[in-house]
C-alpha cells in the first residue's frame, strides 16, 4: 500500500470511530468572545484562566520586548539567553518560593525534558493514570522502570513505591497537581509523605495550578504557586515544581522551578532545554508583566473562584452530568463520543465554543465536554452557556436519530 492509501485508511478508521480531529481556524484572539467563520462565539475552551491573553499591559510588554529582537537566534547555552529570560527565572523563582527556575519554549518539552534529565536506566518513574501526555512521553522516553497507579490512589501509589524499592536506583513519583481533563487535584500532602518514607523524589505539574488558587488555606504566602502551595508544601517536600506560562499567564513557554542544584542540572543535561532555540524575548518580556498582573490584581483569582463556584452550583440545578472539580476545569461527563462531538457542534451553532475530549486523550468510554471558566465570564455568560447545554443534552437523541 502507498503511503497516501496507508494514511486514509486509518484516517477513515478514525471517523468511523468519532475520533477525528478537526481544526478550527480562529479569527480573533482567544478572549471570552473568538472569531470562527465570521461569527463571535463566547469561548469556553481556552486555558486562559485569568483573561490575561488579552490584558493591555500585557500585550504593550510584548509589543516592545520584539525591540530585543524577534527570535533569540539560537539556543539558550549558545547564544539564546537574554537577560530578559534571566528576568523571567528569578520571577518565577520568587513567586513560587522556589530558590530557582529554569524556562523552557513549552510545557511539553519541560517534563519531556525533565523527566529524562532525572531518571534513566536503572531509575524508576512512577505515574498517576491520568497523568497528561507530555508526562507519559518523558516516562516512556527516559528508559526508566516505568510504574503507574490508579488515578489518586494513595494505596497503589505505595504499592509502586515498594516495587521500585525493590528494583533499586532513584525514583521520581510525577503528578499533575491539577489535572487537565478532570480538573481535581492531587492529594500532594498524602503523596509527598509517602515519597519522603520511601525516598523517592516528588513532581509535581502545576499547569492548570499556577496562578489559579490563591485564596486556599495554606497559599497566602505564595498565591500564584499553585496546588503545591494550596497543599502547604514546600521546596523540600515537592523538589521538582513544572508550570506552564500557556494558561494562567496568557502566553507560551513553560518553567521548572526548584533548588539551585536542580536547575544547574537540567542546565546540563535536559536535552529538550539544550538543543532548541531559546523562547523569543518578546513572550519573556510579555509574561513578566503578565505575573506581575497576577500578582497586583489579585481580584482575577477571586473572581475566577467565584465562577467556578457559580457555574457549579447552577449545573447542579439543571442536572448536569458535574464532576468533582474545584477547579476552573469542569468536565461534563457524557460518555458517548459521538454525543459528545454532536453536543459540542449544537453548542458551536448556538455560539458557544467548549472542547469535545474524546480518546486517547482520556480513556475510552469517558468522552467529556471540557468546560473551561475564566475570570473574564460574566455570571451572565455563564448561565447562558448553561442554559444552551441543558437544552443540547435533552435534544440529543433527537439529534442523532
Ligand atoms: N502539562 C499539562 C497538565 C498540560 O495540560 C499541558 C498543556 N495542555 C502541558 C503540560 C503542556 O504545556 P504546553 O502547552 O506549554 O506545551
């Protein structure tokens, strides 16, 4: 078979099975409202928790950090590395209590890079079930034993402990801290006292936490800093902290943040930080101020908070399919791919965007619309959205007859 016959061969397979990906081609920014065909539709799919995509302080930095120039021109060992970046790190380190931190161009490619960095053959790395893809890759990718455990499952997550014991060399235990298609979060202080009385070396990644929680008992101190912080932990307690700059900071790009020692390392030896070019000095200058917009306007996380909180009590009233989630993460549970895909384009019609998450990304049999809030909805918004979901969902099997 021709390589073109072999590819729409399994193209199709895909369809048959609901699974193909479409891509929609947005006009206009990623705000609360998005452009798609000409049409303004109010987005619920974005991981811009705190509407700083668009924030005009935000915009103006990155507008004049492409005066440095408008990519690094190589990597950051060689001839990337501009005192902005520098900036960035000892921000990040600051704000996340941290000793150091260490930018990468993408969350992908700093646990990739992480991951591998630490453990190698010899090495075991334990992970959650549910853990996102980019952690899954640097497990499989690093040739490290590589355990799993049933999704928050403190008991199994022992139980991998004593079979890496056994197995001898290091251990890193990786967890998302918030997790992306559930939205629920890691028991982090059950974990990290279970990896401190097995020796084992905890990660945690704060992709959808950075930025979105303060507010909780325990994060005062260090509100952008996460589940990590909401859980009261600290440096010694959770030495590897990864977060993302895509999400709650409006932006790209990504930071590992931890003691001196481990950010030297993964300046030696994480393969993804060394062999591409630095991030373009203008996305440096742009999350800058967008941390330092999270920080002065600590109202965006309140208001998030009480999103989230309005959304769910007014899902509950309607009967919807909610998950236990705290977070601005809030996955409706349908199932059913092809409900799920059906449902998202009747919501699409009626101008709401909402992300239909179908497998390998989540497990078979547990196809969900993600519905992500953001301190920019209005309450308004919210209950619009709702309505037309209910309606959706009840129109459903009319839909597919
Ligand atoms: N970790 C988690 C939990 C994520 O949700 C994502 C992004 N979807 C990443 C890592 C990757 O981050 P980035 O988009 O910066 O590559």
């Amino acid at each position: 078979m021709t390589l073109t016959e072999t590819l729409r061969r399994r193209l199709d397979e895909r369809r048959a099975q609901n699974l193909y990906r479409q891509l929609k081609t947005l006009d206009a920014a990623p705000g609360p409202r998005a452009i798609v065909d000409g049409r303004a539709l109010l987005t619920f799919s974005s991981n811009d928790y705190l509407g700083l995509a668009t924030h005009p302080d935000v915009i103006a930095a990155q507008q004049s950090g492409a005066s440095l120039g408008a990519g690094t021109t190589a990597s950051h060992l060689v001839n990337g590395h501009l005192r902005i970046h520098q900036q960035l790190q000892d921000t990040i380190a600051d704000v996340t209590g941290r000793e150091a931190a260490l930018v990468f161009s993408s969350g992908y490619m700093a646990n990739i890079g992480t991951i591998c960095a630490l453990v190698g053959r010899g090495d075991n790395i334990i992970s959650d079930r549910l853990n996102h893809a980019s952690l899954i890759d640097g497990a499989r990718l690093s040739s490290a034993a590589s355990l799993r455990f049933p999704h928050n499952d403190l008991d199994g997550l022992e139980r991998q402990l004593e079979r890496a014991a056994q197995n001898g060399g290091n251990t890193l235990v990786a967890v998302d801290g918030v997790y992306s298609m559930d939205g629920d979060l890691a028991p982090l202080a059950q974990m990290a006292e279970l990896c401190r009385k097995h020796n084992a070396w905890l990660m945690v990644d704060e992709a959808h936490g950075f930025g979105t929680m303060g507010g909780l008992v325990g994060s005062e101190q260090f509100p952008l800093a996460g589940s990590i912080a909401a859980a009261g932990l600290t440096q010694d307690e959770v030495p590897v902290m990864m977060g993302t700059l895509g999400k709650a900071a409006g932006n790209a790009g990504a930071f590992v943040a931890g003691s001196r020692e481990l950010i030297d390392f993964l300046v030696q030896f994480a393969r993804p930080y060394i062999y591409t070019t630095g991030m373009p000095p203008a996305v440096a200058a742009g999350c800058l101020v967008a941390i330092d917009v999270m920080q002065r306007e600590p109202e965006r996380r309140v208001r998030l908070g009480r999103n989230i909180e309005f959304f769910r009590a007014r899902a509950a009233g309607l009967e919807l399919p909610l998950a236990q989630s705290a977070s601005a993460i809030q996955p409706l549970l349908l199932g059913c791919e092809k409900k799920v895909v059906t449902v998202a384009a009747e919501l699409q019609e009626r101008g709401f965007l909402v992300g239909a998450i179908r497998p390998p990304t989540v497990p078979a049999g547990t196809a969900r619309l993600r519905i992500t809030l953001s301190a920019n909805h209005s309450e308004a918004q919210i209950e619009q959205l709702l309505v037309a979901l209910a309606e959706s969902l009840r129109t459903f099997p009319a839909v597919t007859s």
